[in-house]
C-alpha cells in the first residue's frame, strides 16, 4: 500500500507549482491524476506524464480505475500525491470510500455563479455544500495554493 | 522567416525578449506571452494558437516555453502535437533565444529547433571551471 501524502484539486493538475514546489515538499514519488477526459487522450496523457519532475512518476487514470487501483492496493508502494481536476470529482471519490484525512484546494477558475475561497480558488454554491458535506465527515480541507502562502482552513470560511 | 515564440511563466518571456532585443535590435516575428495566475488557460493557448497561425509565413514557428511541467509547456504540448509547421523546445534560455533570432534565416524549422536545443545546452557553463581551463590552454 502506498502512502497518500498529498490529495489536491487543482484544475492545472501537473503544473508548475505542483512540480517545482508540492512534489518536493510532499517528498512523492509517484502522482496519480484521477480525471476521465485526461485517461482517454493519449495526447493529454503524455503532456502530464512529461510534466513529471525528476524521480517522480505520473500515472493518469480514469475515475473507474483509480477507484480500483486504491481499493485493491491503494496505488502500490511509495509515497503518492493524488490529483483531482475540481471539487465534484474529489467528492465522488470520497463517496466511493476513498479515505481523506486531508484535502488541499490548489487553483479553482473563476466562473459566472462562483464565489471566492481564497483569489487562486473559487466554487459554486453546490461545491460549497459538497465541502460542508466532506469537512462534517472530518475532512480537514485547507485552501493552500503555493507552500510559501499559508494554507486557510475551509472551517474558517464557512 | 521562421516566427518565433516565447512563452512562460510571469514575465519572463518578455524580459527575455527585451534583452534579446537590446544585443539584435528590434526583431519581426517574435512573441512573449507570460501566463499571469489569474489568466484563462484555454484564451491563452487560444492567444497562442492565433499569433502561430498568424507568424506562419509558410517556413513555420519555433514555440520556446520555460520548462516542462509548468503551465505553458502543458497547454501547448497538446497543440505542437497537432501541428505540422511547428515545433516546440521546453527550457529556454539565453543563448538558445539569441541563437533561434541569428540562425532563423538560415535552414528549416527542424533544422532550427536542432541548433537551438544544441546551443541552449552548450551555454550552460561553470564560469570558474571554463576560466580555469582557458588559463591552461597557454601553459
């Protein structure tokens, strides 16, 4: 079994601040990215497995297979990161059993019914209720874009 | 005439080019784009997209993005892989920039791209190894 370092939302996935700064910090050597649209294009999928940063590895799996992947060894061995695109997603996981004693809300975009969590983050009214669920749960969500910045508690929000 | 195009993170790509400028002299055909943390990534691979489609006078455009794995490098990854008359090279620096604006006039745009990474790579050096070295050329 692998052990979970890091579970994010950031709908940059496998981007600068997650390469340069989050990888290192987490001390990962493995980054599953769980999204759908990005497991079935191959072209999408070699962008993100060539955005790895040195000595770590990304493996890009739809939402049915991560599922299956952590239900049956919880991503094999190691130190991982996990990926999710937004809110939504990391919420179905959730539901489907997919253990978060921590959550970090990286980079959300700005949209027409969006309300701001911090200036990088921002969520509809319905991913609030989501988070409200999680964090209820015992889901220890903090907004934390970079490592430099300190993370806010979603508690403290709300 | 090759376009060429800078993209990275803040405003790197543009102070790049603005140093480039001040040793070639003002320069046709070259772009910087700086992704900001608040910008759309879709507008800007659009943006990106458009000024290719726009520097393309046939010979093609040489994208030069900042590193693989940040933002810029990853949209437009997805769009060199489409694309014929393009060729992309993550890590640019310096040298590499001053070589794709001097050599641009002078073969094809695969030709161009070989030069530049073999440059780019050639101009990283320790300066008190290389100047070590120079000193026992005399001896």
């Amino acid at each position: 079994m692998a052990e979970i370092a890091l579970i994010r939302v950031d709908f940059r996935l496998v981007h600068g601040q997650v390469v340069v700064k989050w990888s290192k910090v987490a001390k990962v050597s493995k980054i599953i990215v769980i999204n759908d649209v990005i497991a079935k294009d191959k072209t999408l999928k070699s962008v993100y497995k060539m955005a790895a940063p040195a000595g770590v590895k990304v493996l890009c799996y739809s939402f049915e297979k991560a599922m299956e992947k952590y239900k049956e060894s919880r991503f094999g061995d190691g130190r991982v990161m996990v990926m999710f695109k937004d809110i939504n997603d990391c919420y179905r996981a959730f539901k489907a059993g997919f253990d978060m004693p921590k959550l970090q809300l990286g980079n959300a975009p700005r949209g027409a019914d969006k309300k701001p969590l911090s200036n990088e983050v921002y969520a509809t009214g319905k991913e609030i209720e989501l988070l409200k669920e999680m964090a209820k749960a015992g889901v220890d969500i903090v907004i934390h874009t970079i490592p430099e910045a300190a993370g806010v508690s979603f508690r403290k929000l709300i | 005439m090759i376009g060429i195009i800078v993209a990275t993170h803040g405003g790197f790509a543009a102070g790049m080019v603005d140093g480039m400028e001040l040793l070639c002299g003002r320069q046709e055909k070259v772009v910087a784009f700086g992704l900001r943390i608040e910008d759309d990534l879709d507008a800007f691979a659009e943006e990106i997209i458009r000024k290719a489609d726009e520097l393309d006078d046939g010979d093609g455009v040489l994208l030069l993005v900042d590193f693989v794995g940040g933002s810029p490098a990853n949209i437009t990854g997805g769009l060199l892989a489409g694309r014929r008359n393009m060729e992309g090279i993550a890590g640019v620096n310096f040298p590499m920039l001053l070589e794709a604006i001097n050599s641009r006039d002078e073969g094809t745009l695969k030709e161009l791209t070989d030069q530049c990474k073999a440059v780019g790579r050639m101009g990283i050096i320790d300066i008190k190894e290389r100047m070590e070295d120079m000193e026992k050329e005399d001896e």
